[in-house]
C-alpha cells in the first residue's frame, strides 16, 4: 500500500498499513527534541516552559536529550536563551536548574524550505548523537512545529528530505502539529494529504492541548471506573450537557488572527469538540489508543447537521475596533449550538457547546444537567435539577448539586453540593500543564490524547457548512457588550433547548 493510502478496517480502526507496530520502537536511548518555530510566542510560553518543567520533574535526562531551536529570526544562542529563561518558572531555589537546562539548548538559524538550512540542523542533530554514542537508527528526533499551519508542508518536506533518522531500525521520527488544522473540511483535508504523503499516521501527533488538561483526562475513569454514573449516562437520566469556554477578556492584540478563525474554528470546533467525544462516547473495548479514538470517530458521525436555529452567535462590541480588525468584520466573538446526536443513548439530548470572549467571568466546565425527579413531594422544582459539573479551569473540581433538607426544624429544601475541589483534596501535588503531558505522550509514542485524521475529518463536516454561512455573511453575530454574559438571545435558546437554570445557588471552591 501507498504511503498516502489508508484503511478504515471492519472494526473502524484507521491506520496505515506500512507503518510498523510502535510496540516495537524502543522509548529510551538519545533524544533530540527539534522546536520550529523557537523564537515565536508559543514556543517561548507553552513549549520551552513544557520542557523545562518534564525536565526538572525527571522526565528528560541531561545524558539523553538535546533541545534544537530553529527559526528565521537571526538571533545567537545566547539570545534565544534570554528570551526563554523569562518564561521559565525560577528562583533561587532552582535557579542552578533553569541554567543546566539552558545548556541543553542549541539554537540554528534557517529559512522553513531552505535546504542548506535543515542539512546544517541534521548535521548538528546527527552529531549530537554521534556523541551519545548512538548507533545508527537507534537515536529518536522529535519535531514540534510551533508553527503557523501555512508553513506546515514545507517544512514537512524538508524534514523528510534531510532530517529524518537515518534507519528504521529501532529508531523513530515523530512530528507534532498544532492545532487548528486548517479553516475548513476542504483546507483541512488538502493539508492532511500533503502530510500523509510524507509520514504515516502513527507518526503524526495532532495535538489539542485540551486534552492534556487533568480534568478532561480524567472524564474517562469517571465515566467507565464508577458503577453509579454507568445507569444514569443515557437520554433516560439525562436532560442535557452544556459544554462551555469563557473569557473575561477580547482579542488582546490577537485581532488580526483571531479575525480569521473566529470562535468556533478557535475554540468549539477543535478544544469543546474534543470534550463533546470523550463525554458521548461509547465505552472502548480496552485502553489502547486507538480503541479510544475509535469510539470518538463513532459519535462524530452521529451527530446531525446544526440547524441554524439552534445557533446564536455574537460580537463584542469594540472588537472591531483593533486597527488589525476589518471595519466590517462578521466574525463570531462568541457562539452557542446545539448538537445533537442520532445513536440509541443520546437521542434527543441536545449538547449545547458555548464559547465567548469579553464575558463576565472566565471559566471552562462540563455541567451535565439530569431530569426532574417524577412525583416530586417536596415540590422543589423551582430550586433547580441536580446537576454533575466538571470544572475544568480554573480550580479545577468535580461537584454534584443535589436537594437536601435546610437544616433547622422546618421541613424545607435547598440546592448543596458533594465536592471534590482538587486544590483542597490534593494539597502539595502539581497538577501538571498540559502541554507537558502532551510533549510526554509524544516522546512514549501514546496516541491517545491526539486527534487522528479521520476524526479531523469528521469534526470538519460537522462544521464546515456552518463555517461557509457565516464566511458568506448569511449568519451575523448579534453585537453585546464587553463584560456581559453575552447576547441574551443565547440565554433563550439555552431555555428552549431544555436547559433550567438554578436560582439562588453560586458555588464556591474550598479555601484552605
């Protein structure tokens, strides 16, 4: 078979067929992590503080590993180092760490489809590993492109053209890409192709960092390790999910790329979207990744088309004042939708995905709301449903609103809560960024927590004809103040959909 070919087997695996089984590659022996893109933003505040922090914490072994900065930028190693160190967490307690880590990297300037510029990182890679006294194929090289997706193929070409390992045996190369992954189904898929052309899949690690997030790897063990929830996870029990993303602040200088994605292909379309699969899915037949993915594939392709009235975008108003916005953007600053899934559990409950910038409150959780009690005799209806929330971030925890009796010697009920607030339940432990996971996962070879390219695929048909309507301006966003919970008009399709809001009930996290 063709390395651009693939196979959806009978049991809906996805994989290519040449690629040999990663049970065999070794996980140990010299690593060369290559960061393109080194001197950009998100290098500088998510990678190299991710690697840093594995490296600290043990993960990455000075006598193994070697770090590669390369990027346009014509700056020295001293100044790539410089510029990473602020984004370092450090005092004096681990100052001397901080510093060995900075030794670990080496810094190569170079165009991203110059020839003479990927030779001169494979011969610094390659002596590297000379020096780690690696034989040939034995040595693992890891690329992360924290890179714009536009760069993507070329850069791909020129890693397969002159920096890959040397041999098959016993080595590996392995690429990770960002997210989002194009703009729509067609854009998406064309870039997809011109990298499957040069990696098989098992090679590429889409990563999403949402699911590098405790929380939302957690949802798995709650939902298939407890007995309790595994009765009541159905349209039986269940009222509806909201899954919601919101910020109390706008663009912040992003205009100008933001105004070109929008909220959805930004946050709903990739990050909530993720969340929707790991909380519909079926329960996989073992832990193995691509079980896993393959039941996330599953519910993709249940979902039926979004029906316009069941969207609600909106715009903050003063966005498009940035000077990098057009004057006559028609692009989202914040949606709510309504999914709906056609398979024997979900069938009609809507899964309602909101996500907003410039809103009263920042915050990310799952809130999945269960039915009224039938025969209610304590006519506490107007108090609110129970309710099971995932607080995602920030302090993250895991709540059940439910009814008690108020205490006192009347008879008389109100909304309470069991709590796990991990802040106060695993004091002294390090909930790790999830962007360290992730780097983690890569080096292992765990496929896990990364988005296969059928369900990119699927996740692109769910949206792109949306996507299309508001790009042609048939769908505008309704325009609402910054520091609003945003257009009322979501509030009122959240009511239609069935959604009922809870009246006097704030939670708030444990202190110490």
């Amino acid at each position: 078979m063709d390395s651009g070919e693939w196979c959806v087997e009978k049991r809906g695996s996805f994989r290519n067929e040449s690629f040999r089984d990663n049970d065999n590659v070794p996980e140990t022996g010299c690593l060369s992590i290559i960061v393109l893109g080194a001197s950009g933003d998100l290098a500088k505040k998510k990678t190299f503080p991710a690697l840093f922090n594995l490296y600290r914490q043990g993960f990455l072994q000075s006598n193994e590993v070697h770090i590669f900065g390369y990027a346009r930028s014509k700056i020295s190693n001293n100044d790539l180092k410089e510029r990473i160190s602020g984004y370092l967490s450090q005092g004096k307690e681990n100052a001397e760490e901080v510093s060995d880590f900075l030794q670990l990297i080496e810094y190569i300037s170079g165009g991203y489809d110059s020839e003479e510029g990927f030779q001169t990182l494979d011969k610094a890679i390659y002596e590297h590993e000379i020096s780690r006294n690696s034989t040939e194929g034995s040595a693992r090289r890891l690329f992360y492109l924290a890179l714009p997706p536009s760069v993507y193929p070329p850069v791909c070409r020129m890693i397969k053209s002159y920096c890959m390992n040397k041999s098959d045996l016993g080595g590996w190369t392995r690429i990770v890409v960002e997210k989002p992954f194009g703009k729509d189904l067609a854009s998406s898929e064309e870039l997809s192709a011109q990298i499957g052309e040069l990696f098989d899949e098992p090679q590429i690690y889409r990563i999403d960092h949402y699911l590098g997030k405790e929380l939302v790897q957690n949802l798995l063990v709650l939902r298939f390790a407890n007995r309790f929830f595994l009765p009541l996870w159905n349209r039986d029990n269940i009222a509806n999910v909201q899954i919601v993303f919101r910020e109390d602040f706008g663009t912040d200088g992003r205009g100008g790329y933001f105004d070109e994605y929008g909220i959805i292909r930004d946050i709903i379309q990739n990050h909530l979207l993720q969340v929707f699969c790991l909380v519909a899915m079926e329960k996989p037949i073992s832990l193995k990744p691509e079980h896993i993915r393959d039941e996330k594939v599953k519910v993709l392709q249940s979902v039926v088309p979004i029906k316009d009235e069941e969207v609600i975008l909106g715009q903050y108003e003063g966005y498009r004042d940035d000077p990098t916005v057009p004057d006559n953007s028609n692009t989202p600053t914040f949606a709510t939708m309504v999914l709906r899934i056609h398979n024997e559990r979900w069938e009609g409950v809507p899964f309602i995905l909101k996500a907003g910038k410039a809103l009263n409150s920042r915050k990310a959780e799952i809130r999945v709301q269960f039915k009224d009690v039938p025969g209610d005799i304590f006519k506490c209806k107007k108090r609110g449903r129970n309710e099971f929330v995932i607080r995602l971030q920030p302090s993250e925890a895991m709540y059940m609103k439910l009814m008690v009796k108020q205490p006192g010697l009347e008879m008389s009920t109100a909304q309470s809560e069991l709590d796990l607030s991990y802040r106060q339940r695993y004091q002294g432990v390090t909930i790790p960024e999830a962007y360290e996971r992730l780097i983690l996962d890569t080096i292992r070879g765990d496929q896990q927590h990364f988005v296969r390219r059928d369900e990119l695929k699927v996740a692109w048909e769910i949206f792109t004809p949306l996507l299309h309507r508001i790009d042609d301006g048939e769908l505008k966003p309704i325009p609402y103040k910054a520091g609003s919970r945003g257009p009322v008009e979501a509030d009122d399709l959240l009511r239609k959909a069935g959604y009922v809001q809870t009246h006097g009930y704030i939670w708030i996290p444990p202190t110490l």
